[in-house]
C-alpha cells in the first residue's frame, strides 16, 4: 500500500473507527458521527489536547466521555447565566452586598461569563459609586489580575476617581513624611548610640570570660602533674572570675538584644502612628498605579 504524508489541512479533521480485529483506525472524515480529533495541534498525542486521562479509551468510550464533559460544561454555563441574572436583579435594587458573592460563583462556574465579570465588579465598586473594595481586593492583585476586556471596563468608569485617589493620596503623604521621617532620623541616632555602648561593654566581657575560661583550662591541666595545691587555687579563681564574668557579660548581651530592636523597630514606619498612617498612605498609592496599569 502507498504511504505519503498528510499534510496539515488532511491533519486538521480525521476520526476513529473500530477495525474488525477490534482495533482503532484514523480515516478521512466522512461527515458520520464518529469521533473526531483534532491532530493539528500536537500529531504525537492523539489525546493531548483533551489530557492524558483520555488516553486508552475505545473510540465509544472515548465519545462517551466528551459528550459527558460537554454537558457538564453547558450546564455550567447556564448555572453560571442563571446566577448572573440573579446578581443583575440584585444590583437594580442596589443591594450590592449581595449581588458581590452571586457573580463570584457565576465566575466560578464559567470564567468566560463577561457580563458575570462586569456585575462582580460593579458590585464591588457599589455601582463605581467607590474604589474603596477594589482596592481591599487589588492587595491580592486580584483586579491587576483581571482579563483586559473586564479592566478595561472597570477603568472607564472608575479612572478619574482612581487618580483623584491618588492625588489625595499623595498630598497626605508629601505633608506628613518630612515630619515623621526627620523624626526617625533623631530616634536613629539616639538608638544607634546606644547600641554601640551595650555592644562595646558586651564584647568586652565576652573577651575577658573567655580568656578567664582558657586561665582556667590551663590550670586544671596541671592539677594531676604538680603535687602541691596551687593549680588548684588558680583553677578555682580563674572559673569562679569567669562565672562572674560571664554573668555581666549576660546582662549586657540582654541590653544590647534590647537596643536592636530599637534600632529595627524605628526603620518600620509602622512603629508610630504617624508613620503607619505615611506607610498605608503609599501602599494605597502603589495599590491605585497598580489597578491602573501603570506599576508591574
């Protein structure tokens, strides 16, 4: 028999028969209800574009279990169509709240639902009546997230009162950071300086225990070579002047743990509360560019 190779319109449309052995066979299509599959996509998996749970089914089971998921795909979508309405009639009546979770499932059930997309926004935004939820949302990247069409959408509607937003946003902030930051500065100094005192006199208790500790060891090292009791004094001045040591040194090493947080704490604006308000001031800031396409 002849073999040639199909080229990619004869690959595009071909279906599967029984053979008389009980085999599968791909044929021309005929226009009959067999089986088809597309092949253009990927000619080395004859399965790839439905998932690899397909593959090893007869040619009816294999029909079986596309008409199955194409049901299930039509139906929903008209789940989703019909919770879509029911958030359309709860937006009429401005009951946004409830409109909001409505459109959520109906998104659920088909995420190609436009209109679903839109109503879920709307609500959102009260009616583009607020931004506020959009960006309670947008921490998540949820409306940046969005499909284009659907942001699109939302930002003809909501554009000026997101960059009126933002302008507020950013005359707040210009008023208050010069104040909150020149007073970080004043704290900075303060803690660093106190800082470097627990950390000076920690360090140099260290190195004395440590070298008391040694004196110590050397000591004790000599207690079974010499008969008589001095290494015995020695090692016990030296170990009980490295307990004492040690433990000043221990308080000093609290203190400096002390004055480190200090010095974190104040590089957090989040620490007074003029600098949480400056930090959630800019956050909102990089929200709103965000949501409007102009920050990745």
């Amino acid at each position: 028999m002849e073999e040639r190779m199909l080229d990619d319109e004869e690959l595009r449309k071909i279906k599967l028969k029984r053979t008389a052995d009980g085999g599968t066979d791909a044929v021309e299509d005929d226009g009959s209800e067999d089986v088809e599959v597309d092949l253009s996509a990927s000619p080395e998996n004859l399965f790839g574009e439905y998932g690899d749970d397909l593959v090893g089914l007869t040619p009816s089971q294999l029909e079986e279990e596309l008409a199955r998921r194409k049901r299930e795909r039509e139906e929903a979508r008209a789940q989703s169509e019909a919770l879509t309405k029911e958030g359309e009639e709860k937006l009429a009546s401005g009951d946004y709240g409830e409109a909001e979770p409505l459109f959520r499932q109906a998104i659920a059930c088909d995420g190609e639902n436009l209109a679903a997309r839109r109503g879920y926004w709307t609500a959102v935004t009260g009616n583009f009546s607020s931004a506020e939820g959009l960006y309670a949302r947008e921490e998540d990247g949820e409306f940046s997230g969005e499909e284009e069409e659907t942001r699109e959408f939302v930002l003809q509607k909501m554009r000026s009162v997101f960059e009126a937003d933002r302008a507020e946003c950013v005359k707040e902030a210009e008023a208050i950071a010069p104040a909150v930051e020149a007073a970080q500065a004043e704290r900075r100094e303060a803690f660093r300086a106190n800082r470097k005192y627990y950390a000076v006199r920690a360090g140099a208790l260290f190195a004395v225990s440590l070298a008391l500790a040694i004196g110590c060891a050397v000591a004790a090292s000599f207690i079974f070579r010499t008969p008589d009791l001095v290494p015995v004094i020695v090692t016990a001045v030296f170990g009980g002047a490295a307990f004492l040591m040690l433990a000043v040194f221990a308080v000093y090493a609290g203190k400096l743990i002390v004055a480190l947080r200090y010095c974190n704490m104040n590089e957090k604006l989040s620490s007074t509360e003029d600098g949480a308000r400056l930090e959630a001031l800019r956050e909102k800031e990089e929200l709103i560019s965000r949501a409007l396409g102009e920050e990745e």
